[in-house]
C-alpha cells in the first residue's frame, strides 16, 4: 500500500476481514517537524470476484468444506 514514505507491504493475519483495520506506526503525518510522524491506520478491504470463473468456485467450495470439518471437529 502506499503512504506517505512510499510503498510498503502489509502480512495480512490468517482470519483478517473486511473492515478490520491496521496500525503502521510511524508512517502518518508528523504532528511538526520536530516530532516524529504518528500512526497510519489501514482500513482493510476485501474484494470477492463478482463473477468467479468455474475453477475458482470449485476452489471456494473446497474451501468452504473444510470449514464445515473444522466446526464439527472443534464440537467434539
């Protein structure tokens, strides 16, 4: 993403959603010259394909099986 400093990469957590925000401290606006920058918070946006091919339905269907085995298996 880019901030003010220029581009930087952000790791995403496993779970991460859309509307979870980030912290990057040290990369907003400096409150004076003689202070050092404050915090830029990312809003985090996650875009699902509006028309996903075959092959990524399949993928997302796989995808939502495990979740279905990772429910029963933390019932147990």
């Amino acid at each position: 993403m880019k901030t003010l400093d220029g581009e930087v990469t952000l790791t995403l957590p496993a779970g991460t959603s859309s509307g979870s925000k980030m912290r990057l401290r040290g990369r907003g606006v400096p409150a004076s010259s003689a202070q050092p920058a404050g915090d830029l918070i990312a809003n985090i946006q996650i875009d699902v394909p509006a028309a996903p091919t075959e092959e990524q339905k399949e993928l997302m269907r796989q995808f939502a099986a495990t979740l279905s085995k990772q429910k029963v298996e933390q019932k147990s």
